[in-house]
C-alpha cells in the first residue's frame, strides 16, 4: 500500500487535478494507493467566511455561497465533459444540504466549533467525490471512502484528538477488505465516537494521511503541494529560499509549529515512533527531489536547518514585584489559560522572576486577558501584580536546527543581524534543547528579518545591498550606468549583490522592490510618480528591506536635512552633498552620533577631491592610532582651473567666463573664486582629523578686489572683474617676479584652519598641479617630514560617481 495526500492547491483546478490523476495512475501500477485529498484550494476559507456572514445576519452569505458552487462545477464540467450528470446530481444534493445550514446559522445568530466543523465538511467530501467520480469515469479502478467512518475523535471540535486503537483498527478493517487500486479520502475531517462530525485541526489533510499511513504500516508517506519540499525558509516571502533535501522528524515539527505551514505540526506523531519517512513532493514538479524527513539526525553541514515564521502572535506581558520568589504564579497563569483552550506558544521569564511573557494566537488575546485579570484579581488590586500587558501586531521567527547545541555563537549572530536591520526584538526564547531559538518581532519587519536571517546562514557568501538614489543629474546618471557594467563583477567577485530599487529627481521618483532595470531607468523614472523627500523616505520604510542605503547625490540643503530620519531607521546614508558635514558642528555631531547608534553607515568619500580617498586614508590614520599635525592641500578644480590659465597674455574676466561656460565653476563663480567651497572642505578634512570647528572659525584671506567682494549679483561680479583686472595682474605679476604659481590654498595647522591664494616656488609638490587635479598632503606623527600626499583629478562626473561607488562597497564589506 502506499499513502499519498495532495493539498488543496495541487487539488485546485481541473488541470491540476489531472496532474494528481495522472500521478495516482502510475503509482497504482506498483502498489494499491490510499489518497487523502484536502478540499479545493481556499474553499475551507470561503465556508468559514459564508458561516461568519450568516451569523452576523448578512446575506451576502448567498455570494459566498455561490462562488463556492461556481468553483466547483467549473472542475467538474471541465474534467467531464461527458458523463457529469451524476457528479451534478451530488454538487446539488450537497449544496443544499449547505445551504441550509446556512440559513440555520442566519437564522439562530449563532456558530458554535461543532457547527463550524459540520460546514467545514463540505470542502474535503466535495472534493474527494469529484476526484474519485472523475477517476471512475475514466476508468480507473477507483474507490471513494469517506474517512469519517474510519477516524474516531473526541468532541473537541475544531481540533479533535485522534482515538488510535479504535481509529486503525477501523483503517485496517476496511483496506483489508477493499478492491480498488486507488482509493480516495477526504482529508481533515472526522467523527466523534457520539457520530458527531469533528475535524482534525486547520491544514489536518496532512495528519489525516498520516494515520493512514501509520495504521498500515507503509513504507513511506508522501505529501503532494504546490511546493519542492520543506524549504531553509517561507518560498513567498524569501526568493533565495531553497528546498531541504533531509530533515530530522524534530526538526521538521519545529519548523511547522513554527509556521512553515508546509507540513501541519501533528502529522509527524503518528509515524515517527514507526519510523515512516515523510517525503515532500511537488505535484506542479513531480521530477524535483523533495525534502525527506525521517529520523536521520543531521550531524555535518550547516547548523541551522531552516527558519519559520509564524504570525498573528499576541505578547502577554505579567510582571510586579509581588511575584518574585512566590511559587505558584506560573502554575496559575498556566492553569487558567489550559481552562480557555488557549494554546502557548512561547514562554519566557527574567531570570528575577520579576516578569514573565507568553506568546498566543492573537485571536485568543482578549479572552486570556479577561481570564488572567480575573484570576489575580485580589493581586492586582493589592498592587502586587499589575494587570496583564497585551501587545498585537506581532509575529515569531525562529531558527532550527537540531545540530544548533554544538556550535557557539549562532544566537549572537542572530540578534546582531536583527539589529544591524533595525529590527526590535520584543522577546526571546531558547529551548535547553537548543533545536529552536526564537524572536518576537513586529508584523512589518518579519519580511525583512527573514531575509536577512537567511542571507546570513544560507548564502553566507552574498550580500544583497539596496540603493536608493536621490539626484541622477550629471554625477547620478554615471553611477547608475557604473553600477549597471559593475553589478555581475561585484556578485562574482566580491559576493555583493547590488540593487538599486529607487530613484528620484526633482520631477519624479520610481521604485521597484525586486531591482531596477537599469537598462531603461530614464524611462521608467519619467513615468514615475511624482518625487517628494518625504514620500521617498516614506516608499523606504514601507520596503523595509535590509543593508538599506539612501544616496544624495544632490547639493540641496532640504535633502541633507533628512539624513537623521534615515539613521534612525538604520538605513546608511552615502552624501555627496557638503551641505550636511560642513553645516554646524552639532549636526555634524548628530549624524555620527545616529550613524554609531542605528548601526547606519555615514559615508561622504566625495565632499573633498571627489573620487580620491582622502576621508577614507584620513579615518585609517586616524582610526589606527596616527596624530595629524597639519594638512596642507589644493582641493579646487574650479581655482586650479582659473590660475592655471591666467597670466600676463589673458584678461582675468576671460578666463574666469571661460571656466563657467566649462562647466569648471558653480553656475555663481563667486561660490568658488571666494574660498567658500574649498573651506567646506578643509573644515571636513578638521573634523574628521577630530577638531571641533565651525566654518566660521577658518581664515579666509580672499584675492578679489573690494568691488568684486562687494558684488550682489553675478552680472555685476563680472563687470568688477573688468574693471580690477589691474588688481589680478598684480597679484600675477608679484608671483612671477619670484617665479612662483599662483595656488589656491588650505591648510590646517595645530587646531587652526585657513583658505587663501598663495605662491608656490618651484620644487614644492602643488608647483606643477594641473588641469583640475586636487592634492592633499597629510602631515602626522607618523609620517612627520615626508608627508603622507594622494593626489589626482579632483573634479568630474565619472570620478566623482566612481568615489560614490566606493562608498556603496565600503557598506559592503561591513
Ligand atoms: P497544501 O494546500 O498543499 O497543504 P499549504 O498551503 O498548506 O499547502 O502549504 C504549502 C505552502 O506552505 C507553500 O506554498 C508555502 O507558501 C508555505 N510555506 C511556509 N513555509 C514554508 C517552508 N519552510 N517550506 C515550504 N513551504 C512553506
Ligand atoms: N482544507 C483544510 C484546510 O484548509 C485542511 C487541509 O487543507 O489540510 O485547513
Ligand atoms: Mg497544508
């Protein structure tokens, strides 16, 4: 004999249920079949739904009820196209056998479980005669045998437990006796020894068809779903997710009563103690291995087996002083929620007895907390206690793994990779067996943290990175084209599986959750909706993805303003905007605060000498115990640009206008020809070093005339620039007379910092400085004579995207 169950996705649909008839056919070849089916796909549902609607005297119970008949004479006319006569004649007799039950409960106003199990009925019996009408007329030697004549139950309605001896000696009877190759039986539902119709439990299919096979004592068991197996964790929510090749019996009950809905926790008991293999199947993928789940504990290899999850989980919370050291607290907490049928599923307790913490089904959470106030009432009103906490919206993770016990440190990855994700753990909860170490989490987070759970224990060589880009003018469009070319080297080589699911301009924003195609992006970001900062920060919350990284790629003042709210939520912030590191001291203080605090990588290589890692080379000095004394450094393009072209054969104002049209200065030269833009970034290069200094506090000693200072509007700068084109030549010809060239300079000195035009004689390092190439020279403890000097182009879209990249990889190799 063999036992075969098929769920009700792999029963949902005319062309699916060929597929399960066809899978029977060959199978009967070898052996007789017992097969279990569940009802249609999401009729269970759709029951309790009418039943909740008749009670609550809505008749859109008649809708309810119609779709379900819809559903089901569309199987049957599609599978028998002729001969559905029969199969019609019962779809009637059955559906107004349905029909008036509800409108028993419309009418009563009431669903009592034993009621419920009654309507829930009707899915499995439904199912099971079509399959086995449809086999018949196809001529297949097959038999309907309605498994409420076999299972015996109490009257524990909704969840009845199983009468063993009475049940198989009843299994084994009617096989005994029974002809047909393939047998076909309804699965989940069951009598009570009164008659009275129960059920085993929602997704009992599965435990149906181990009772089977274990009253028959079968080779294996064999459950069809729409699935290849048990996989490491939930396929809908984790796409890297993959199947299980072998699982231990413990191991595959932990998983399921954790959530992986897979398998219904109770089935494993009926033939573990016979030592049956369960073997998990794909009816959509026959070929597909499958998980086997047998009593072979796993010794070598990963650990961790897989993780679940499990949602819909209420935190009851009790706690006060009057607990402590009292036995016979827990007893009665205990007692009184065995007495409301309410099950536990996770228990933890400080160890000064101080609290304890229950995790429930948050269906059950107002009943437990009616009946837990209740019982302490005298406690609570003696302030001993206080009245139980109820917190909702929560869900468990769990990581199992019957090999977790050898192997330190597993819990400690753990909760860092929650908490590197920003994920609160509200409880926790470790067996002494240590097969399970679970977490209660928010609802919002559990996608989130399975991903990042798994990434960590089963792909342990990738990290996935997910960018979110603000600002594709110029510099943002050459780091998106660089991240396309780089995206399959990056995974090759450095395991880093970079996605940019975001991008905003100051017109619109788009967003997809599985990656931007970035062979299209510009067209996409056009149709995009419409770019707001808030609503960008808000699209990223609500995906609430790991390794998260939001990127300014703007020189907007609003944008910057937002880098706290981003920290907060432990996204990384990459900043090609100065605005943010160059504004006061206490919000230069704040982000590094925030960025220490969530755990959020603060990032912003490019705010001094563009893709140069001068702030990276800083932090090391720095970070491996180095001093800097003095920095002395050229860090314009812009100026490099105007005093490499100015001399005695050019006008001032021509250079100048040239640089602008080249894109060489700020649309406002001013910007640059003042020494602002280079004291930002000397004021960085200060703070960084570890001094406390406000823009302010730096010299600025400016070359322009009084009149070009003076100037209020750019027109009227470059008028100055006409007129004191005298003052330029001086100050040209003064350097030439001692054959100098004219740099613009930053230094920093023992705590002071300043910018201004200098003269450098011949041999110095800045001497022969081109074209728009930054130099930095770094001075320190170490390196006192000879100084530490990165140099190279400072200014430019590409380089400055390539310093931009380096920062996404420096997250990466976090
Ligand atoms: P059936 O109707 O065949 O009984 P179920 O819907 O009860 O199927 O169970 C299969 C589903 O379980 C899969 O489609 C999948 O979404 C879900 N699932 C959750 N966790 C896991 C897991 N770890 N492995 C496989 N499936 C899982
Ligand atoms: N049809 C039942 C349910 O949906 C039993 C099962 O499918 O296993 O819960
Ligand atoms: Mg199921």
């Amino acid at each position: 004999m063999q036992v075969l169950k098929f769920g009700g996705t792999s029963v949902g649909s005319s062309q699916n249920i060929n597929n399960v008839i066809s899978i029977l056919e060959t199978y009967s070849e070898k052996d007789k079949v017992a097969c279990v089916v569940s009802a249609v796909g999401g009729i269970t549902d759709k029951l309790l739904l009418a039943g909740e609607q008749a009670k609550n005297k809505d008749r859109v119970f008649e809708a309810t009820f119609n779709d379900i008949k819809a559903i089901h004479l569309e199987i049957i006319e599609e599978l028998n196209p002729s001969n559905k006569q029969p199969l019609l004649d019962f779809l009637d007799e059955t559906l107004n056998a349905l029909k008036q039950l509800l409108e028993g409960i419309y009418l009563i106003n009431e669903l009592s479980p034993k009621t419920s199990d009654k309507l829930v009925s009707f899915g499995e019996k439904l199912s099971s005669f079509i399959i086995a009408e449809t086999m018949k007329n196809r001529r297949l030697s097959a038999a309907r045998k309605n498994t409420q004549d076999l299972i015996i139950t109490n009257a524990n309605y909704t969840k009845a437990e199983v009468d063993y001896p009475t049940t198989y000696a009843n299994i084994r009877d009617y096989f005994k006796s029974a002809r047909a190759r393939i047998t076909i039986l309804p699965g989940f539902i069951a009598k009570s020894a009164q008659g009275e119709e129960t059920t085993l439990g929602r997704g009992g299919s599965d435990f149906t068809a181990a009772i089977l096979a274990a009253a028959m004592e079968v080779e294996q068991l064999e459950i069809w779903t729409d699935v290849s197996g048990m996989f490491t964790t939930n396929p809908k929510l984790v796409k890297q997710a993959y199947p299980i090749e072998t699982i231990s019996y413990q191991e595959a009950m932990e998983l399921s009563h954790f959530g992986a809905k897979v398998l219904y926790p109770p089935t494993v008991q009926p033939v573990l103690d016979l030592n049956i293999p369960i073997h998990i199947k794909n009816t959509n993928r026959p070929e597909d291995t499958g998980t086997i789940i047998s009593n072979q504990e796993s010794q070598n290899g990963n650990p961790v087996k897989g993780i679940s999850n499990i949602g819909n989980i209420a935190l009851l919370t009790l706690q006060g002083s009057g607990m402590v050291g009292i036995p016979g607290f827990s007893k009665r907490l205990f007692e009184t929620l065995a007495q409301e049928k309410i099950n536990v599923i996770l228990i933890t307790q400080a160890s000064s007895e101080h609290s304890i913490c229950l995790g429930i089904d948050a269906t059950d959470a107002e009943s437990a907390k009616t009946a837990v106030d209740q019982i302490f009432e005298n406690e609570i009103a003696l302030h001993k206690i206080d009245p139980i906490v109820v917190e909702t919206g929560l869900s468990i993770i769990a990581l199992v793994g019957d090999n977790m016990k050898n192997h330190q440190g597993i819990s400690g990855k753990m909760f860092s990779t929650l908490g590197k994700n920003n994920i609160n753990i509200r409880a926790i909860a470790q067996g002494a067996s240590e097969k399970n170490i679970s977490a209660v989490i928010a609802d919002k987070d559990v996608k989130k943290a399975l991903n990042t759970l798994h990434e960590q224990f089963f792909e342990a060589k990738t990290k996935q990175l997910n960018v979110f880009i603000t600002g594709v003018g110029n510099v943002g469009e050459r780091l998106v084209e660089q991240i396309r070319q780089q995206r399959a080297y990056l995974k090759e080589n450095l395991k880093i599986n970079l996605r940019i699911i975001g991008l905003s301009n100051s017109r619109t924003m788009y967003f997809n959750e599985d990656g931007i195609d970035l062979k299209d992006w510009k067209e996409k970001l056009a149709g995009g909706e419409k770019a707001s900062l808030d609503g960008f920060f808000q699209n990223i919350l609500k995906l609430n993805l790991r390794n998260s990284i939001f990127m300014d790629i703007t020189a907007n003042a609003d944008v910057a303003r937002r880098y706290p709210d981003y920290l907060r939520e432990s996204i990384g912030v990459v900043a090609c905007n100065k605005i943010a590191c160059s504004g006061n001291m206490e919000n230069y203080r704040l982000l590094k605060r925030l960025s220490l605090k969530y755990n959020a990588p603060f990032l912003f290589e490019t705010n001094v000498g563009a893709g140069l890692p001068v702030i990276d080379t800083l932090n090391n000095l720095v970070a491996s115990g180095d001093k800097i004394t003095s920095i002395q450094a050229v860090l314009s393009g812009s100026l490099n640009f105007v005093f490499n072209h100015f001399n005695d054969q050019t006008r001032f104002y021509d250079v100048v206008k040239q640089a602008q049209e080249e894109g060489y200065t700020e649309p406002d030269p001013r910007i640059d020809l003042s020494g602002v833009d280079v004291a930002r970034k000397i004021l960085i290069l200060a703070r960084e070093s570890g001094v406390s200094m406000e823009l302010e506090d730096i010299e600025n000693t400016s070359f322009l005339s009084e009149s070009g200072l003076k100037s209020d509007s750019v027109a009227d700068f470059f008028e100055t620039l006409i007129e004191d084109e005298g003052h330029y030549q001086q100050i040209y010809a003064a350097a030439s007379a001692k054959q100098c060239q004219l740099k613009y300079v930053a230094q920093f000195n023992n705590g002071q910092a300043s910018v201004g035009l200098q003269e450098i004689p011949q041999g110095h390092p800045f001497y022969n400085l081109e074209g728009k190439d930054n130099i930095v020279m770094f001075y320190t403890q170490r390196y006192p004579e000879q100084p530490m000097i990165i140099k190279g182009a400072g200014a430019g879209a590409d380089v400055t995207a390539s310093g931009l990249f380096a920062d996404i990889i420096r997250i990466g190799n976090i």
